[in-house]
C-alpha cells in the first residue's frame, strides 16, 4: 500500500476500513540467505538496503523485543555531519544525504527536519576547533558557517548572553541539521523491508550462533535453529552479548546515556543546539517537548536507566544556557544502552568467523548514522568489501594504531 | 550510588571518577609484551552484562583507587577493594 | 462571583477569602483550596483545551493525575505552563491564564481540529506530507510547529531561586495516607530516624477525602491526629508538599519539596523549591492508587470525571461539581460518590452500573447492568444517553458524571529500576512486581491492599519488616477499627457501543478509534501503541489512560491484558521544574571559579580575564591609551623580550613525587629518562597515554635524590594527578613513591626577559647567576628570608624563571616584583602574550596537545625511550602512527606580511581543487607576531617535515579567505635558543 495524502483522505472518507498491517509477522523458515540480529534503526536499514538496493533475498531480521525497540527508540533525534576526522566525515555526509532523500525513497514520512544545528563557542580555542572542523566538513561537501555572537543573539536573544559564566562568543552551525522523528525511521524502514519480502521476526532472541569449520552456518534463537549463509549484528548496546556467542570480546563498552523531554512548550527553538561549556544539547519536538541531554553517566551498565546527578548536571547546563527554562518542567527521563567503543567511532566489518559480520561501536552517534549504517553494512554484507565511506570502521584499526578518535580521549570509551 | 569504601566507609558514587574494567591492572611489561598483547590489554572487553569489576578512583576523598564488583545489570555492588591490595594480590609490584 | 457550586463542610477555612483571577475574571476560595476546587465551587468547569483537537477540557481528577486541567499559573516572568489546577493551592492573588486556546477558551479557532478529525487518525502524519520534499520544513512542518505545545513560557529568566539538599533517614515512607502513616508511626514509635512525605499540602491521602472512620473518629481527624504525634517525635521528619520524584540506585530517592508555591512569591531568602537527595535505608511506598475511567463515546466533557474525584471535591473541599450528578461504575467504589453526595444533599439523578444485582442505595435511582454511551452539552456536560439493561436507551441529564472503572495502585516508582508490574485478577489492576529498588517495599493501596484496614495492616507490617532488616526492634500495635470492604469489580474497560470517539487518554486525544487503527496496522505491541498513537505520552504519562489503552488492545488481540503487556514508568513521578534540578548552578554560579594568587591585584590594574576551565586568568592588562588588545598585547610581548615581563603561571597543574622510586616511577610515566636527572635540575618531560598518543607535557625538577617536582598544563592538572595514582596504586603497587598535588598550595610567576635575572636578584636571597643557577636549574631559595622555590625555565624563549611561593604570599610576591621591576620597565603579561611568545618558539599547547597526536606528530619522536618500559611506548610504535606522510607540526607564516591567515584554515596545495584529496592538515593555533611583523601560525602538515620552505595555501572557506603561505620550521624566533642561556 502506497501512502500518500490522497490516501489518507480516502481513507478517512470510508472509515479507515482499508489499512493494511505495516508488516507481516511471518514465522521464521529454516533457512535465509541473510540474517540480520537486531531490528533497532541500524538493523532494518540493513535489510531495507540489501533488499532494495543490493536486490538480495531471503532475509531476515530478528529482533528480540519489538521492533525499532532498541536505541532509534530512545534517542534525541539529532541528524547532521558535523565531524572532524577524515574517517567519519564522508560516512556520516553520506547519511545526512541518505536523510534527505528517504522519506520519498521508503515512502513514509519520518519528519526529516533540516532546522540547522549550532554548536555553541565560548572560548578561541573552541573557535579554533571548530574552524578547523568547519573546514574539514566543507572540504567533504557538507556544509558548515561560522556565527558570530551577534549572529546567535538574533537567532536566540533570550540565551544567557549577560550574566554567563562562560560567555557565549559565537557558534559552528550546519543548517542541514536538524531532527527526525525517531520511531517513524525504524517503521518506515521495516515497512519498506516487509513490502520487499524481507521477514520481520519480532520476539525472537538470538540465543547463540552455530561456527563450523571457521563459517557461520546459522543462529539460535528463542524460536530454535535459522540457518543463514550470512549472519549480520546490529544490536548496539548489546554488542558484546551477542557476539560473545561468536566468542569475540569487542573494544567495546555499554554505557547509559540518559535522555530527557519537557512538558509540551509553545515554540522556543527552532534548531539544535549544543552548549559548549557544559552537557547539554536541545532542540524542541513537533509536538513542543523540549528533547534534550548531556553526558553518560559514565559507568558501564546494561540497566536502560541512569542516576539523579547526571539529571541535575544535564539542568544546570540547561540552565546556565537557558535561564528561561526554569519554569518548564521535566516530563520524561529515560536511558539507553550505548555501545561506547574505544576510540568513540563505530565498526562496520567482517570477523574472524566466514560470514559473520558486525555493525556496531556507535557510541552515542547511532541515530544520525541510521540510513549509512543500514546501506554500508549492506554494502559489506551484500558485495564482501566495505563502502567507500566506511572504510576506516575496521576492527583493526585499533591493532595498526588508526583510531579515529573525535575527541582525542584515548581508550576510555566513557570519554568519548 | 553509594560505594562502600573499605577505609572511609559508604560515600556517594560522585565523590569518585570512573575508569572501567578492572582489568586495567593487568599490565603487560613493556620491555616483553608486544603490541598484540598491548591492544588486547588496552582495546578489548569482555563488557559482561552482570557481575563486573571495575575500577573507581575516590577523587573527592582520600584518592585511593578501587577495584568494585558491581552488577551492571541491577547496579548492586557486592564488594569493594583497594586496587593496590587487587594488584598486590595479582602478583604486581614493582 | 459567588461559590455556587460550594456545599457544607470540607477542610477549608471559610473564614479567609482568597481572591483570584482565571483568564481576567475574578473569584473567591478559601485557604485550602486548589486552584481546581476553588474553579468547581464558582461554577467553572471549563479550564483547558486538548493538545490535538482543541476539545473543551474540565478537570477529571483531584489530584497530581490530571492531565485536563492544565493553566498558566501567574504571569510575567514567574508564568508557568502546563500548571495541573488540581494540585496548584490557591493564595490570596492568585492569576491564572489558559493555554492552547485562541483567541479564547471558550471559543477556540483550532478546534476546527476537532471537526476534521476523521483525517488526524493516529499517525495520519507518517503517511503524507511527503511530496514535495522540500514542503515539509518549508510550509508542513511550520503550521504543524506553531500548533505544538500547550502552555508557553515568557523567555524571561527565572527570578526564583531553587535549592538542593540531602537528607537521610533509616526509612523514607512515601506517601501519608492511611498506610503511610501507620508506617511512620511504627517506624517512628520505634526510634528509627524516619522521613515522611507527602505529595499534598495536608496529609492523609484519601482520608481527607472520604467519610471512612478510622476507630471511632472520622478518617481525616484520626489522620491529623498521627500527623500530631509524628510531628512531636525528634526522629521523625514531616514533609509535605514534597514529591518522592524519581528511586535511584542503593536507596537514594530524588524529591522536590514545593517550598513557596503556595505563595504569591516565595519569602525573601527562601527557595522557590528544594530537590531533596533522600538517602534512605529502606523504604516504603505508600502512594496509593489513581482512579481510572470507563471510555464511552463523548467521555471527555467537562463536567465528566473520576467518581472518587468527585467524591473528593464535596468531601475535602465542600464543592458540588455539578448541581446534577450521575455515577458511572462498574465496582463497589462509584457507590460510595453516590452515597456521599447524596448524604451533603446534592442531587443525584442517578447510578449507571455495569453490573447486575449488587447493593442498592436508597432514594437513589439504580440502572444496574447499563452503560453510559454518550454524552452531550457544548462546553459542558449536560447530559448522558444510557443504554438500560433491556435494551432501550434514557437520556438522564446531569452537568457532572463520576466515573469509577477501578483503581489502578501507583506503582510508578518501583518500575523506575525497569521492574514491571505484575497483574492482580481480584482487582483486575498491575500491582508492583519483583525486582523493584532494592529497599523498596509497597504497603497499602500502592500495594494492592484497597481497603482503609488493609492499608493499615500492610503498613504496618511493611514498616516492621523494614525495621527488622535494620536491627531496630519494634512491636505491632493493635490497628484501630476500619472498613475492610472487598473490591467488587467486574471489569468494564470500554463500552463498545457508537461510532464516536471514546477518550483515553484525553490529553494527547487517543481513542479507543485510535488503538483500533494501531491494531489494524499492526502495532499491537504496547510499545509500539504507545509510540504510534502517542498514548501515555502527555504530561500525567499516562497516569489515567495506559491501563485502559491496553485493555482496549487486549481485547482487540484476544489476550489477556497482562499478555497483551505492560507499561513501565521513568522518572519523574510528577514533573519537574528545570530550575529545580539546576538549583543554584545557574548564571555566574554556573561553576565555581578558581581565582589565582595575583587575581586581586590584576584585577586592580584593569585587567581583563579569560575562563580557561574553572579559572580565571588574566589574558592582558591594558594600558591607559590603548584601545585594542592587540596593542595591549603587542606592548606586553615586545616589553618581555626587550627587558623582562612577569605572569602567573600558578594555573599549571603542581605535583610533588617523593620517595626512593620516585625517579623510576618518572621513568614510567614519562616516555623519556627522568631517573638520570642531577639534583637541582629541571627537563622537559613528554607523558604519553597507554595508546601512545600525547597526553600531556611539562617540566619536572628534582629537588633532592628522593623528591621531584612535575608541572602539567593547566588543562591537564586533575587528569595527569589522577593517572599517576593509578599508575602509583594500580600497576606498581610496591613502588616507593608518594605523590601529592600542590597546584593550589604554590603561587608561582614566570619572570622572563634579559633582565629577568637582575630583576629576581633584587628579591631572592641566593646568588642566582648564571655560573650558580644555570639553565634548566631548579632549587629552593628564600626570598626576602620567605621559602620559595625557583625553576629556570622559559616557555617564552627567554632567559626565564618560574619563582614560587606558599599561596598566602602569592599577593605579596606580585607586588614585589612589580614593584622591583619598576627600574626595568617590567610589563606584566597575560595569557595572550604567553600564547604569542610560545607560539614564536613553537612550543606545543592546547591546539597542538589535543589527544590525537603523537610525539612524532609533534616533531618530538626521538624523546621516546625504548630502553625503558613506560606508558605509552610499545602502542606509539603501531604502524599507522609511524607513517612517513602522517602529520608534522609546522610553522607558518603568510607569504605577504600583511596577508592574514586564521587558526583552524586548512592547508591545500596551491591550484587544488576542493574537496577531500586536498586537504592537508590544518593551522592549529595562530598569532601576530610583533617581532616578526606578521601572523605567524603552528600547523600540523601532512610530511610536513618534508615541506618546509614550500608554499601553499591556507583556506579558511568559513571566512572565506585563502592565503599564500610558507610552510617553516615551528621553531620561528631564536631557534638556536642563545637567549634562554643568557
């Protein structure tokens, strides 16, 4: 079924009798050509992409719980590729690229939202970063400006521009930021995915992986044995759970990342926006929640749930930037299980094991990344060689000393 | 979090700073170990998703650093360490 | 206007009148209002509008539960949105505005919303607005963004201020109703440093409410009267107006104590609110239970609400919601509304009972086994349409309907460890499941236990539990006398007669239509109903609604609800202000600021300050007469290296290192050799991170055989003090080596210039000449007979000292040397002329030291030992860290004078195109040299080190400048160093 506004008035003139389910729920066969672990965002892109754009089949996803469950639907809906490094820049333009066109490519509107992004300066030394990151991204065909403070008071007068303990003195901004509607992205995909054959196996948990002879022949799961000739993980913040079964241990670490939302607010921002003497970033929903957060709590953890002194760090951030915020009441905290590599960039690559292959490492970064992912990892899946922007994800990079390291913290993945 | 401190007694989790699998400790010698054993040592995890120690540095206290067992899971905490005992009693000294 | 609606008793004192406003009209309440009640008995029911279709909105509940009776309490800067009426107390001044509504409640142009609502389905929005793309952000997405929200803030700052505290307590009881406050008291009879607290301005929960007794006195008086004793007990602390927000791990409760907002403003000095860190041993949720609707078609009228809501308004606060009341029940519960309003003379047109048989009450009209299946009146309700057990329909007009489909216990808090609740069939309600907080047990109607005795009974019992767990001895009293009715229900989620729409959850306008259409588009996991059709998704978090969305799902899907799922609750249990969480961290308080020793008096010279972390450094001080900080900061450079120019330098991390490994331990942290340093000298040292990169960078002296003393950056200084005691206790253990940070316990200026000798000789006792104190010397010295320590180092180039003294004389030092400078022309110097003198002799700093570098990268790879095992060292020798075209750190510098280049430029190669093949490094920090008459720059290059004397270009596409440059060596004044031997 095609959607589109004639159909809903259609519809809505006859009683909404004709909607269809948005997936099947077919029952799992005994064997696919390509199996996909995990139906967050990253997971159903990847089956998306390789049925449509790698025109594969025989596909499955298995996803534990329901589907876009996993990070894609508890994140802050952030999009943009405004990154520094060489290795992540291209793949993450990519995306943005992937962003713009998806909603016509998959049929469904997910709200791809191009409100801009500004990272917020208070120092010349951050000017200095972020000019040299600004260049970087140019140079890779985004797009990238330099505000200045008068700039940024026009955009946002209301900010602590007078009473500041870190003065604001200017802003990087991508205009092509901006947010999407989180759980739109992970059903556009799994209904596109569906449309394309591609079986959606909700409630199906992989319970271990059967490696003969160096190949993987399949996964276990709560619902028995699926034999696979290729086995795809997209499970971020579970990674290492799960690839264990293959009997890796990743240079990975699960943190939680704490996100939160506002009671509805008539408009306030427009944009996104980062402070740069703090942890906090915002921007505010369609529906008028702010939708904002801060650091990790900092400690490994597989508890989707945080503590209290990162909420009040995250609102004395907001704060500081915001003192009109006082006012507004926090409705919703909420935590997700982030895969924290070691050098803060994701892996897209094979493994020691035939046909096992491994997306993950995403850090906090995964949702932007959602369209490459899923295409790069189809690409990997699909073709046995990395897409030309992900090749730099590699497991090795860390054994030949070619971290792509954003924030220049070393191997400390709460740092990242 | 509270951790229980084994000198100081129970203290808030944000008296200290984390550092992450207790592991760390186990450095390879540097005049033997090459750099495969040095990226295994410093890269990999094995991230369980239940009991796991780990290393907290009591930065607002008394700076000892600590080797915790802690779930990661329920985030109970079971036991509580000085790393140099930890470390003493993995054959580290000198 | 008079309280017509207002009846006899209830616990307000009519003895003071409040006067208040509501959208400009004035009314009168009492204290003990809330803003709802006090709306309800002035005849006022129309207080809201829904999110979607702008649907008249009235009050449904009594309590922190409403998601319809949303305002903008008062106004200016102090205007809050999305104010629940029914928990917001009324004070004499009151003003209160509606939101979501224009140009007014009564009559609002959205809800043309309402009348297209065949289109807005759930999720309508996913499936159009597609074409063409780039409508969405340029005409869809404005028209839908202008609708969103409800209440609006002013952009004003916040002028209250807010508070945090920690508390502890062996048992934190949540809640005081009946069950909390037995469990206080037993924990309190007992000794146990108890807290109590309530979410209520006055406690007692439902006892205020209700006509139950408790012994042989009323509910609420047996509750004043515990309330009574508890508070003379010292080890019981009361709270009320205090939300137990949030369970956090090992016993720590989040709690929001609304300190003034039952004030026009809060009292001077006093907070706004408090968050409360709650530290408690054990705990007891007491929240008991929130009432839950029947959905039928038209359910969301104003005028429509919870039966025990309406009950509450005539008991509690002496208020007939309507002259003509009707009951909607399908348990025991609706009776009881209709019992008590009928008992304060209010006319009760009738009880609608889904069930058949069952107690009647007399001179009350029963219509057992019907349904209520529509409703009618414009901004009101005016009437119900009854669907009778034989069949026919009756119009029964009232302008309040209570409604009771059951309570659902509030076990919000012991989900927010992400335990999920378990389903009870006696009650059909969830009730707390396992795996809650640690040290949380539920007691009363939280728990399951309905009844007034069972409350009691559990509270009790939980509260002796408790004090067991701790070794605190305790004995059960006797409970008094209390109705222990049992929980007739025979569950009625929606009645499934009509086309119409029938609320859920009335906020966010979610139907029972809605969750049809999720099912039939196969979002049937509640998760995803939830998301697809935004269910529980409004203020109250579905306080009200989820239960009854997932019923409605089960049915639809044939399972059992708890098959069909559960809900989950985050924290915050209620919402929280903003301000609250941020407490005092906010403006100038953001962060605390360390000022250094010279603070005072630079500050009396006109300085100007630059936040670098948490300090604050001077980073120029100009001079009469100049009106740009460059000439400030040409002045001061030009001053240091012609004569002598002094700056403080204290912000540089200190770490004093003693013990008989102290050297071998410096070999092990620093890549290159320290345990070969003489006594009395200084080197520089390069500190590498485990995976090879550069960590940090200073020098270190050692003072004695046994004893260093190491600088760090600034930056750093925390960090490289926190990663030598890891090394020290984490992987040589044995070590002797004893460390202590003294970055605050020494004051410490640089003196650098030709004349930097002669001007410390004035002052320092010892002979610091050349032959005495020679380059890269270090010792302690007296100055004036006062013990310094002096370091002869130059980050400037110059011939350069770092003298220090304890803190407290750090005052006194920079006037002395000011003041003995005199004869020299001594400038004092800021951050800025630091940068620029460092810069012209290509010392690495903050942009060149940014955690992606190597000791290579830096020019520096030969300072790397492989004699020696140290941190770092075997991963710095990874392949791609050691590749021939890999960054090279550069000078640069423009090849016309005038041409200006920019820190953060790129380099490219002159003639290449843009894009990512070009791109060959950047310019990392960047200067005008006033020695050398131009910019001047530090870069790192790819094979730089192989490009020196070869132009290129430095693009800055940001500013949109592209200049000619000449790569060269970083090293740009004085390199073969002649001048710091000086």
């Amino acid at each position: 079924m095609r959607y589109s506004g004639f159909r809903v008035i259609a519809e809505a003139l006859t009683g909404h009798k004709g909607w269809k389910p948005v997936w099947r729920d077919p029952a799992p066969k005994a064997e696919y050509d390509y199996i996909i672990v995990g139906g967050g965002g990253h997971g159903l892109a990847t089956a998306y992409y390789l049925a449509k754009e790698f025109r594969q089949a025989r596909i499955a996803v298995l996803e534990k719980g329901y589907l876009g469950g996993g990070n894609v639907g508890r994140n802050t809906t952030i999009i943009r590729s405004n990154y520094l490094l060489d290795g992540n820049e291209p793949f993450y333009e990519f995306s943005l690229k992937l962003w713009e066109g998806l909603e016509q490519d998959f049929n469904y509107n997910a709200m791809v939202s191009q409100r801009g992004i500004i990272n917020l300066i208070h120092t010349d030394a951050q000017r200095d970063a972020f000019t040299r990151r600004g260049n970087g991204m140019i140079l890779n065909g985004a797009d990238a400006e330099l505000l200045s403070r008068d700039q940024v008071r026009s955009m946002y007068p209301w900010l602590n521009f007078d009473n500041a303990r870190f003065p604001i003195k200017g802003a990087l901004m991508q205009r092509r930021g901006g947010t999407v509607r989180h759980d739109a992205v992970a059903w556009g995909y799994a209904r596109g995915a569906d449309l394309r054959g591609v079986d959606l196996i909700q409630n199906c948990e992989v319970t271990g992986m059967r490696i003969e002879g160096g190949r993987i022949k399949g996964v276990e799961t709560t619902r028995g044995f699926i034999g696979a000739k290729k086995v795809g993980v997209a499970v971020a913040g579970s990674s290492s759970k799960v690839m264990a079964h293959a009997g890796m241990r990743l240079p990975i670490e699960s943190h939680v990342l704490q996100a939160f939302v506002s009671e509805g607010l008539k408009p306030l921002i427009d944009g996104v926006m980062t402070f740069g003497a703090g942890h906090f970033y915002v921007s505010q929903s369609d529906k008028g929640g702010l939708v904002f957060g801060g650091d990790i709590d900092g400690y490994n953890s597989y508890a989707q749930r945080g503590n209290l002194p990162v909420i009040e760090d995250v609102a004395e951030g907001g704060m500081a930037l915001m003192p009109a915020i006082g006012r507004a009441r926090l409705l919703r905290t909420w935590g997700g299980i982030m895969d924290m590599s070691m050098d803060g960039s994701p892996i897209i690559d094979k493994t020691h094991v035939e046909g096992l292959y491994f997306n993950g490492g995403w850090c906090y970064g995964g949702f932007k990344a959602t369209p490459a992912s899923g295409w790069c990892f189809a690409h990997l899946l699909a073709k046995d060689e990395p897409h030309k922007t992900a090749t730099a994800y590699r497991f090795d990079r860390f054994l030949k000393g070619l971290m792509i390291d954003e924030k220049g913290q070393g191997a400390q993945p709460n740092l990242h | 979090m509270i951790i229980n401190h084994p000198i100081l007694g129970p203290r808030d989790a944000q008296e200290f700073v984390y550092l992450g699998d207790a592991n760390l400790i186990n450095r390879p010698d540097g005049m033997s170990a090459g750099i495969e054993a040095f990226h295994d040592y410093l890269y990999n995890r094995d991230n369980p998703a239940g009991e796991h120690r780990e290393l907290w540095y009591h930065e607002q206290g008394d700076r000892s650093w600590l080797v915790v067992t802690r779930n990661t899971v329920t985030h109970e905490i079971t036991k509580v360490e000085l790393a140099r005992d930890v470390a003493r009693a993995g054959g580290r000294s000198k | 206007m008079s309280q017509s609606n207002r009846i006899a008793g209830g616990q307000i004192d009519r003895s003071q009148t409040f006067r208040f406003t509501f959208d400009g009209q004035a009314y009168a309440g009492h204290p003990g209002d809330t803003l709802a009640s006090a709306l309800l008995a002035n005849g006022v029911r129309l207080m809201g509008r829904s999110f979607k279709y702008h649907r008249p909105r009235g009050p449904i509940s009594a309590g922190s539960e409403e998601p319809n009776a949303l305002v903008q309490l008062r106004s200016g800067a102090r205007q809050e949105p999305n104010t629940r009426a029914t928990v917001a107390e009324l004070f004499d001044g009151l003003e209160a505005t509606s939101q979501n509504a224009w140009p007014s409640l009564k009559f609002d142009a959205m809800a043309i919303n309402d009348k297209l609502n065949t289109f807005f389905t759930a999720g309508f929005y996913y499936k159009t607005f597609m074409w063409p793309a780039a409508f969405w952000e340029k005409v869809y997405e404005p028209i839908i963004r202008r609708a969103a929200g409800l209440g609006a803030l002013t952009k004003a700052e916040d002028p209250d201020e807010y508070d945090k505290g920690f508390a502890h307590c062996d048992l934190l009881v949540i809640g005081a109703g009946p069950a909390g406050l037995m469990a206080a008291l037993t924990a309190g009879r007992a000794g146990a440093r108890v807290i109590l607290a309530d979410e209520d301005f006055r406690m007692g929960g439902r006892l205020n409410a209700e006509t139950f007794e408790i012994g042989a006195m009323a509910g609420a008086d047996w509750a004043a009267g515990i309330v009574a004793e508890l508070a003379a007990l010292p080890n019981v602390r009361l709270m009320n107006r205090t939300t137990i927000v949030g369970a956090f791990d090992h016993g720590i409760y989040g709690a929001v104590e609304r300190v003034s907002d039952h004030l026009a403003v809060p009292a001077a000095g006093k907070p706004r609110q408090t968050l409360w860190r709650i530290y408690s041993r054990r705990a007891i949720l007491a929240g008991g239970a929130t009432e839950r609707p029947i959905a039928f078609e038209n359910n969301d009228r104003p005028g429509v609400m919870l039966a025990g809501a309406l009950r509450a308004y005539a008991n509690r606060w002496g208020v007939a919601a309507g002259d003509r009341v009707a009951v909607f029940t399908n348990n025991d519960d609706g009776l009881r509304t209709a019992r008590d309003l009928q008992a304060k003379g209010v006319n009760v047109a009738a009880v609608i009972d889904s069930r058949q048989g069952g107690d009647l009450l007399p001179g009350i009209r029963h219509l057992q086994g019907a349904q209520v299946v529509d409703s009618a009146g414009r901004l009101g309700l005016a009437s119900v349409t009854v669907r009778l057990a034989n069949g026919r329909t009756d119009t029964i007009a009232c302008t309040a309907l209570g409604v009771s489909g059951g309570w659902n216990p509030n076990v919000n808090i012991t989900s927010h460890h992400r335990s999920r609740p378990e389903w009870r069939e006696e009650i059909a309600a969830f009730v707390p499941g396992a795996g809650g907080p640690a040290n949380l047990a539920a007691a009363g109607a939280a728990g399951g236990d309905l009844s007034t005795h069972g409350a009691l009974a559990s509270g009790q019992a939980q509260a002796l539990a408790a004090l067991e767990s701790l070794g605190i001895s305790a004995k059960a009293s006797d409970l008094p006398q209390a109705e222990d009715a049992p929980i007739a229900i025979s569950p009625l989620w929606f009645v499934h007669e009509g086309k119409g729409r029938a609320w859920i959850d009335p906020q966010n306008d979610v139907t029972v239509k809605d969750v049809k259409l999720a099912h039939k588009e196969n979002f049937t996991s509640v998760e995803h109903l939830k998301r697809y059709t935004t269910l529980g998704m409004a203020t109250d978090q579905g306080k009200t609604g989820n239960v009854l969305g997932l019923a409605v799902m089960a049915e639809l899907t044939g399972q059992s609800i708890p098959a069909t799922g559960t809900t989950i609750y985050r924290p915050p249990y209620t919402p929280v202000a903003m301000g609250t969480l941020a407490g005092r961290s906010r403006g100038k308080e953001f962060k605390p600021f360390r000022l250094t020793p010279s603070h005072k008096w630079a500050s009396e010279q006109g300085a100007v300050f630059v936040e670098v972390g948490n300090w604050l450094r001077t980073q120029w001080v100009p001079k009469l007469g100049e009106t740009t900080w460059r000439e400030s900061v040409d002045r001061e450079v030009l001053a240091t290296r012609k004569s002598v120019g002094i700056c403080d330098v204290t912000t540089l991390g200190k770490i004093d290192i003693q013990g008989t490994d102290a050297g071998a331990f410096l070999d092990r942290v620093y890549c290159n050799t320290f345990s070969t340093l003489a006594v009395g000298k200084c080197r520089y040292g390069l500190m590498l991170r485990e995976d090879g990169m550069v960590f940090d960078d200073g020098t270190t002296a050692r003072m004695g055989q046994n004893e260093f003393v190491m600088t760090t950056t600034t930056a750093n200084a925390v960090t490289v003090f926190r990663h030598l005691e890891y090394c020290r206790q984490c992987l040589w253990p044995d070590m002797d080596v004893q460390l202590i940070s003294t970055t605050e316990a020494w004051a410490q200026y640089s003196v650098a210039g030709p004349n930097a000798r002669k001007l410390l000789q004035k002052l320092v006792d010892q002979d610091i000449s050349d032959a005495a104190f020679p380059y890269m010397g270090a010792g302690n010295i007296t100055i004036q007979g006062q013990r310094g320590r002096l370091f002869r180092i130059s980050f400037s180039g110059e011939l350069a000292y770092e003298i220090a003294v304890p803190t407290r004389y750090g005052d006194a030092l920079i006037r002395k040397l000011v003041e003995a400078g005199k004869e020299f022309d001594a400038v004092v110097y800021g951050t800025e002329a630091l940068g620029v003198m460092r810069i012209e002799k290509g010392h690495v700093a903050g942009g060149e030291l940014n955690g992606q570098s190597t000791a290579l990268n830096m020019g520096l790879g030969k300072m790397v030992s492989k004699k020696k095992d140290a941190i770092g060292m075997v991963l710095s020798s990874r392949e791609g860290m050691n590749q021939p075209g890999g960054y090279r750190l550069v000078g640069v510098k423009p090849v016309d004078p005038k041409g200006s280049i920019s820190a953060g430029s790129h380099f490219m190669e002159i003639g290449a195109p843009v894009e990512l093949a070009s791109d060959g490094g950047w310019l990392t920090a960047k200067v005008y040299s006033p020695h050398l008459g131009c910019d001047i720059a530090l870069g790192y290059l790819k094979a730089g080190d192989q490009k020196i004397g070869r132009k290129m270009r430095a693009v800055n596409f940001l500013t949109k400048t592209d200049t000619e440059v000449e790569i060269v060596s970083p090293h740009f004044f004085d390199p073969e160093g002649e001048r710091l031997r000086g």
